[in-house]
C-alpha cells in the first residue's frame, strides 16, 4: 500500500515527506493507521547517527493508532483496534522468559537493525528499499508495520493522540518508579532532569504515595511544570548548591530514591551522593559509549546502589494499560507535558523540540476516532 513518510536520508538531514510503499503484513505482523506519533530524542540520536542505524530510514517509535489489517496468526488485536505501539523484542529468549522484554538478548536486533529478522525492510520507494521496523514500527509515517509482539491493545474510549508516547518515554518514566525502584509510601524520591522522561517519573512518585518528591533542573519553566504535576519541592542548580539544598531538605538523612534522567556522569554522581543509607539510584538518561563514572565505593558500601532502567522494566502489555487507566482517573495527566504538531510539521516540531520550547511534541495525522475525554480533566 502507498504511504506518506517522513525519512531521514542521512545524518543530520531534516526529515523528508514522500511516498512509499508499505509491505502487506506477513505472519505475526500488524499495519496500523497511525494517529499520533510521538518524538523521542533516540529518535535524534539515530538522525545524528549518534546511535547507529542504517540510513535512509524511517524513524519515530511512539506510535498510536487503529489496527488496519493483520497477518497470519495474529490472535491478540484485530482491524479497528485502538493500539499503543511500543519497542520490539524476541520473545524467546533467556531475558523475555523471565518478563524482562527490555532487557532482550536481541534487543538492538529487533529495534536498531532497521530491517526484519529474515533481511528485509518493508518500506520501498522506486530509488531503492528504505530501512523501517525501526523498534518495531517506524511511526513517523501514515501507516506503520508492527509485530504482534509489540502492538498493545487500549481503551477505545480514551482519545489516542495523548497516548503515543507512552510506547517509550512516559513508561519509561513511570516504569522507573513503579516496577524498578517501587517507593513505598511516605518516601522521598528526587528526579534529576525535568524533561518529558523525568516529568513523567515525578508523576509516579506522586502516583505511589511518595511524600516529598524533588525536581532538580536547570530550567525554570520545567521546574514550574513539574509543581504542576506534582512535585512537592523544585531546585534549580544554577542557583544554589543541589547537594545542601537536599541534606537540609531531608535533615541530613539523604533521599531515599534518586533518579537520574541526565545521562551526565556528573548528575549521576551526584545522584548516588545524595542518597541514605540503602538508598537506589535509578539510571534512565543515555549517555555515548565509554562514558565513565566515577563513584565512592564506601558509599556503595553502605548499603547504596544504582541499577540500570530500560523502558521503565515494563512488559508493555500489562503496564500501558494500567497507566491508561491512571490518566482516564486524572491521576497521571501526562497530557500536560504534550505540544501536537501535523505530520507535515515535523521539522518545526523537532526544532521546537530542541529548543526546549516543547516537552513532548506528538504529531497527528488522520482524524481522531471517537473517543471520550478522560474523566475528571
């Protein structure tokens, strides 16, 4: 089928609009008409080849959307459903069996590689193939093909557009506090980084029950809307020293949960310092490859530690619907965090993006189906 898509040519290249054609699906795979694409800065990496990936290609991996048509064996959606898109993995091996997707020994494979298992991609203009199934989707397009696998079934009463980015960035982030570092309540969790991720986080520590939940940044105006979502503390650390301001915070004592969305190894050490005894120190942000840390290993010792986080531990399937539910509750508006922009305003959307003008831009493509507000919003 021909589909209008936004491909990346090569590195750096803004994102260029044109036709394709989308492959049928096959056995296991899903096309879904999308509705709402979220941009996610993995995204950029790849643009910028930070993170590698085959070019040309079709990037965007927080899609949302109504199923169109299915493959051979598909048993868990069908046309007309109303889908989250989210990343891909095996589904077999040592890490999946264990309910761990994100941590897939194929996961690069089924995210990165830009082509199927067998070799091919299913995108296809006359100058040659493009790379897609990027995480699984490659969103940034009127049509995506998805992986049964990776294609989670929603409340058809919940508009769409809002849900995009819970594919990856807004799970990540409230999967972080939720399913890895699971606060109880009356904890103390501070977030370093105000950005969509860490907005996201703090949303969840409020979801939890955490009692005092701190926002660090560098930008007021996030600083601003993490109290708006929650946040019962905000520092900026170009005003005055993090580390006192959270010893005063918590007499002395430390937070008990940190989490880092920085990807700076400066901000996770600071991290780790300012934790208690037996605190957790959650790593989301990514960072390039060989970047070192270097931490006191007698703060380690007594009792600390810092773990890992992708995808917010989620198996997507279970997790994305509960925190659909949570916001049709309006007890986690991540909708506030959201700036739509058309397809064909990609470009601006990035830039805005860039310029911290946005949180979260979602593009939008064809016209919502019907769906009833959230309650309460």
């Amino acid at each position: 089928m021909r589909i209008s898509a936004a491909v990346t040519e090569a590195r750096g290249a803004a994102f260029t609009l044109g036709s394709l054609e989308l492959d049928e699906p096959r056995p296991a795979e899903v096309v879904v008409r999308m509705v709402g694409s979220g941009i996610c800065h993995t995204d950029l990496a790849v643009r910028d080849q930070k993170r590698h990936m085959p070019l040309p290609a079709v990037l965007g991996h927080e899609g949302a959307g109504v199923v169109e048509a299915v493959g051979d064996g598909v048993t868990h959606v069908g046309p007309g459903d109303h889908v989250v898109l989210t990343f891909n993995s095996c589904g077999g091996c040592r890490m999946c069996a264990q309910g761990r997707p994100a941590y897939c020994d194929l996961l690069d494979a089924h995210n990165f590689a830009g082509l199927r298992a067998d070799g091919t991609t299913p995108l296809h203009r006359e100058s040659g193939d493009v790379h897609g199934v990027f995480f699984g989707q490659s969103a940034f397009a009127t049509h995506a093909l998805a992986n049964e696998r990776n294609v989670v079934k929603v409340d058809p009463n919940v508009p769409l557009v809002p849900l995009a980015p819970l594919g990856c960035g807004f799970q990540t982030g409230a999967g972080a506090v939720l399913n890895s570092l699971r606060p109880s309540a009356g904890s103390t969790v501070v977030v370093f980084g105000a950005g969509s991720v860490g907005l996201c986080a703090v949303m969840a520590a409020v979801v939890a029950g955490c009692t005092t939940v701190v926002a660090v940044d560098v930008n007021g105006r996030r600083l601003e809307l993490a109290r708006e979502v929650g946040a019962t503390h905000v520092h900026n650390g170009t005003e005055s020293d993090t580390a006192s301001f959270l010893r005063e915070l918590t007499a002395g004592l430390g937070a008990d949960f940190t989490v880092d969305t920085t990807g700076a190894a400066s901000v996770l050490r600071q991290a780790v310092d300012v934790l208690n005894q037996g605190g957790v120190c959650g790593l989301i942000g990514g960072s390039a490859p060989g970047t070192e840390v270097s931490l006191d290993m007698r703060t380690l010792l007594l009792g600390r530690s810092v773990r890992g986080i992708i995808e917010g531990d989620s198996v997507p399937r279970l997790f994305i619907p509960r925190l659909v539910e949570l916001y049709r509750q309006g007890r986690y508006p991540f909708d506030k965090l959201i700036g739509t922009y058309a397809f064909e305003d990609i470009n601006q959307a990035v830039e805005d993006m860039e310029k911290g003008a946005v949180v979260k831009p979602v593009l939008t493509f064809h016209r919502e189906p019907h769906a009833m507000p959230p309650g309460g919003r």
